[in-house]
C-alpha cells in the first residue's frame, strides 16, 4: 500500500486583505508534518502555488525549507519513509525553487522543468509501485518549443510540420500524451504500476460539494472559482477540457490552481482517472468561504489517496488545523449587527454588508471598526440608497459583459478618473482583443470597439455630472 498526500497552493506569505497570515500558515505546516507521520503518509504532493510570489521573502523561504527539510527527514524503520514531490506554479518561480536543491537527498523531487513531463518519479514501497507524472505550470511561449522536440523524439514518424500551437490547450494536451505515451511502455512492462499526473492547470468541467463531506456522490454544479485566484480571462482561454484525460491511463489526477476544494469529472472511455483540485492550504479572500456556519479554519481540506494492487482504492478528506479566525458574513441592519447575537465574532475575520439610520448613526463606520477587530469588507448604507446601489450594481454587471469596455475602465481606473483611453491606446487594446477572440489580422471588430467607447464616454459624462 502507498498513502499519497495530496496538497496545493500554500501561498506562502500571502495576506488576507491585508491581514498577515503567517501564523496560521505556519500552524498548516506543522500540522501536514504531524498528519505525514500519524497516517504513515508515503508520498507528498505539492501541486504549485507554493509560493505568494516569484520573489518570495526572506520569512517565506525559511518556512519551506522548514517543512521540506522535516519532511524528507522522516524515517521509518530506520530509513527515509516520505518523498516529496513538488511543482511551480504560475506563481512561483521554477528558478527561484532551484535554491532547494542544495537539500541533497534522494526523496525530495523540484519538478520544474518541461523536458521532464514524461519522465515520472518513481516510487517503491514493498510490492507496491506507483509512478507520478508532474508538470510545472506550462506557459505556452516558453513550453512549446520543448514540446514540440519531445513530441518528436518520442515519435520520428511524425511529420516535420507537426507542432503544437501556442495556446495553453494545445501545449498541455501534447504534455498529457507525451505522459500518456511513457506510462503506456512502462505498464507493458509492469501491468500493476498505478499512475497519478499532478499538474497546475485550470481543468473544465467540475463538479462540487460540500466541503468537509465526501465528494464521491455529487452530482451537478458548475465550476467554482474563488475570488482569491483572480480568474479573469476572456472566455475559457486557460481552461484544458477534462476529455484530454479520458484513456490516458492515470488513475488519479493531482489538481492545484483552484482554492475551492471540488471534484473533476472525466467523461470517456477507458481506464478514467479520479481527479479533484483538494483547495488552498487557507482561505485567502473575503469571499473564500461560502458556507453557512463559520469554522475556524474555514473548510481546507487535505486529499490523502490510497493505492493498492495498482489502483487507487480509496480518497479521504482531512481538514486543515491552521488555527485561522473564522471568515463570517453578517448581514442586516446596524443595530443588529452590533447586536449581541454577534458578540461571537469580534475577533473573526468579518464581512459587514446592511443599512443604518443617519439620525441614529453618525460614525458608522466607526462604531463597526469597534466592535470587531477585523474587518474584512464593509458595505452599510443609509436606509433607502440600497435600492440605488443594487440598481447600479446591476448596470455595471451588464457593461463588464463587453471585454473591451473594462478595458477602457481600466485606463479610466487606474488614471484616477483623470483620463480616458487616448487613440493610441484604444488601437492597442483594440488589437489585443482582436487578437484574443481569434479574428484574423486585418479584419475588424471595429463596431463593437466603437460601441463600447461610446458607452463608456457616456458613463464617464454620468458619473462627472453626478459629482458636481
């Protein structure tokens, strides 16, 4: 038997709306340590994202040279027990993971390269064996040249002018065939070699459930983002369809990208993988968490995978001990949100969105700021403007419906309101977006760019004449 850990997106020295959450990472860390050595966890995975940043501080780093250097250090009768095996995600940097190289033992694995994609690391444990394929976040101007020279070598019978595009779909899909390929050979060899492809990607087609319950038997859902992930692309630019994986012959698809724990299905024929993104090590945005009843450490979980007789004969959930505050929206009138029914959060992470009386209340603000020592996001409004602000609420939701028009609010943004888009400007934007929805060179879209300027001018002329 070989017990898998399967973990991602630590995000080491990321804040909580500005609030540092080191302490709590740290307490995450220890508790991964503890968790490896109870349940005799063979292998750990960390699938990307292991840092906040591509230049991580001096604190971040001593923190993972930490945990990896505990970890690899575990032995069982005698001898190292645990590998390790990680992977860059988009934010990290795969040389900047270089620097843990100088931790020289054989079961720590730094996956940072392309040209390693079908090169898995092979683990051993009694009869038992499993190989695990790990791809760092594939960019496709860097990836595809790689690729594209793997692709070929694998298969001199495949025609010159054969090559991957640059898009992310096509690079990673000819990764997962190059894995595919590797692991096809291998089991001709040896038919009981379990599989499992970790990777950092953005894999359609998910299925959810509730955090903190099995997720075998859920059905439905769409794909769900947390808003700490940042996700704007135009359309499904970055998103690799989970029929890639149908037939390739993995049995358990380890999934870092996505901070909310969920399932993905796969659909086709053949041997299908298990496959699930197990969410970031802490909640890491106001809108993070989405259940009803607020839980320190706000429902992460950890995935520990089982493999047996050459398969994957069992998936358990296990939630992070992190020690971080709650995450709490509470809602209502004023009064009653400084009411003593909300006395149990002044010390959590909170959310504040409701209406006041101005006769009543002069420091609105004020008096929230008092009663609860964090305060993540604030929205209380006087009695009456509600009505107003859902309105227009509703007016921006259909606007950002056009790419190039949050565009052209961009400029206006980050200008401070001083200026719009100038020619040039617009030409630029104009043609990247042309670029972005696939329109050939030369053609145009030159109604819509022209329709979304006119519609921001006017919204811009609004918004100046309600401030006067």
């Amino acid at each position: 038997m070989i017990k898998v850990l399967h973990t991602s997106d630590w995000h080491l020295g990321r804040k909580l709306n500005g609030y540092d959450q080191c302490d709590a990472q740290e307490r995450a860390l220890q508790w991964i340590i503890d968790t490896v050595r109870d349940e005799h966890i063979d292998v750990v995975l960390i699938c990307g994202d292991v840092y906040d940043t591509k230049r991580p501080g001096d604190q971040q780093m001593t923190m993972l040279d930490n945990v990896l250097t505990k970890l690899v250090s575990i032995e069982r009768d005698g001898k190292p027990a645990v590998d390790v095996i990680l992977i860059p995600g988009n934010h990290d940097s795969a040389p900047m993971l270089g620097y843990l190289s100088r931790l020289v033992t054989p079961n720590l694995h730094i996956c940072a390269s392309v040209e390693d994609v079908a090169q898995p690391v092979m683990i051993e444990r009694g009869d038992e064996r499993l190989a695990v394929y790990a791809f760092p976040y594939l960019y496709p101007s860097s990836a595809r040249n790689p690729i594209n020279r793997l692709m070929h070598e694998s298969n001199p019978d495949l025609p010159e002018e054969s090559t991957v595009d640059e898009t992310t779909q096509s690079v990673t899909g000819a990764a997962i065939q190059l894995a595919a390929r590797d692991l096809a050979m291998r089991r001709a060899q040896d038919s009981h070699l379990a599989a499992i492809l970790m990777m950092h990607a953005n894999v359609a087609s998910r299925m959810r459930g509730k955090i903190g319950e099995r997720l075998d038997n859920y059905s439905g859902g769409e794909t769900e983002h947390a808003a700490s992930e940042s996700p704007f692309v135009i359309g499904t630019a970055d998103a690799i369809p989970s029929e890639y994986f149908a037939g390739t012959g993995f049995d358990y698809l380890a999934l870092g990208h996505i901070h909310k724990p969920q399932i993905v299905t796969i659909v086709g024929d053949g041997r299908l993988p298990q496959a699930r993104y197990c969410g970031s090590l802490l909640a890491y945005d106001a809108d993070d968490v989405k259940q009803s009843e607020p839980q320190e450490g706000n429902y992460r979980v950890v995935d520990i995978v089982t493999v047996e007789n050459g398969k994957v004969t069992d998936i358990a959930e296990r939630s992070v001990q992190s020690g971080q505050r709650r995450i709490v929206n509470i809602r209502g009138d004023l009064n009653e949100i400084l009411g003593p029914d909300n006395a149990q959060y002044r010390e959590d992470f909170v959310n504040i969105k409701g209406t006041y009386d101005p006769e009543e209340h002069k420091d609105p603000w004020g008096e929230v700021h008092a009663a609860f020592s964090s305060v993540l996001s604030y929205s209380v409004m006087p009695y009456g403007e509600e009505d107003q602000a859902a309105a227009d609420g509703d007016a921006i939701r259909r606007n950002v419906d056009d790419p190039m028009d949050i565009m052209l609010s961009f400029v206006h943004d980050v200008t401070n309101g001083h200026r719009d888009a100038n020619e040039s400007e617009r030409d630029v934007l104009g043609e990247a977006l042309r670029r972005a929805q696939g329109i050939p060179q030369g053609e145009t879209s030159d109604a819509r760019v022209s329709d979304a300027e006119d519609k921001h001018t006017e919204r811009s002329r609004k918004n100046t004449n309600a401030a006067e």
